[in-house]
C-alpha cells in the first residue's frame, strides 16, 4: 500500500479503527501541539523539557500543522454528517485546535528570536555577552 493510500485509510479509521479514530487522532495532535504552544509561550526564555525554547516553539507548530492536516483529511473522506458516528464533528473541533497551536508556536518562535537578538540570554546589561565586572 503506498504512503497516500495508507494515509487515507488512517483518516477514515480503516488502519486502526472505527471512523472517528482519524478525527481523535487529529483531536490528540492538536491538543498536544496545543499543549506545547503553551508551555512554550509561558516559559519565555527558559528550557521547556529536553529543548530550548526554540525547540517547543517548532514542535508546537508542528504538531499543529499535523493536527489540521489529519483534520481536513478526515473531514475530506467522512461520509455521513454529524451525528452519524464518522466522527465528523471531532474533526471540525480539531481543525481550531491546530490552528491554535501553530499560531502559539509562532508566537513565542518570534519571541525567542527578539530574545535571542536583544541579548537577553548572555549575561545582564551587556549586549555583546561580556560579564560585567563588580567592584
């Protein structure tokens, strides 16, 4: 099977289960893109987990670019409307909470680039990372 038809066959849950399995898949991705927007944004400069903040930041986006992805995926091959169990809603939720991610990503993937420009991860009040010597 090739890697379009395996794809595919995730969204509409024909791989790993029922037909909302593709939408709580892309519901799971979202919220963990979601998550890790979060953390990231929050800490500013600081480690989120094993990265820096660039590191969450990319994760984050994504983690929410996969999450709508399998979303319109899913909502692209679900037959049937709401209600019907294809897990036709699931998806439609899912596609905003990617979306959020990747805007949450990119938030603080800007703000540590204005951290890194300006300085604020050498040492306090010396742009150019020097120590300040004290008398």
């Amino acid at each position: 099977m090739s890697v379009q038809g395996t794809i595919i066959a995730a969204a509409e849950g024909g791989v790993i289960g029922s037909g909302r399995t593709g939408a709580n898949l892309a519901l799971g991705v979202g919220l963990l893109g979601l998550a890790l927007g979060w953390a990231t944004r929050a800490r500013g400069g600081r480690r989120v987990g094993l990265g820096g903040p660039r590191a969450g930041a990319i994760a984050a986006m994504t983690a929410g670019v996969a999450g709508t992805f399998l979303a319109v995926l899913h909502l692209a091959t679900s037959s049937g409307g709401p209600g019907t169990g294809n897990g036709l809603v699931g998806a439609v939720v899912a596609v905003p909470l990617g979306l959020a991610a990747v805007f949450l990503g990119r938030r603080a993937l800007i703000r540590s680039r204005s951290e890194e420009s300006s300085g604020a991860q050498g040492s306090p009040g010396r742009p150019d990372g020097t120590a300040r010597l004290r008398p």
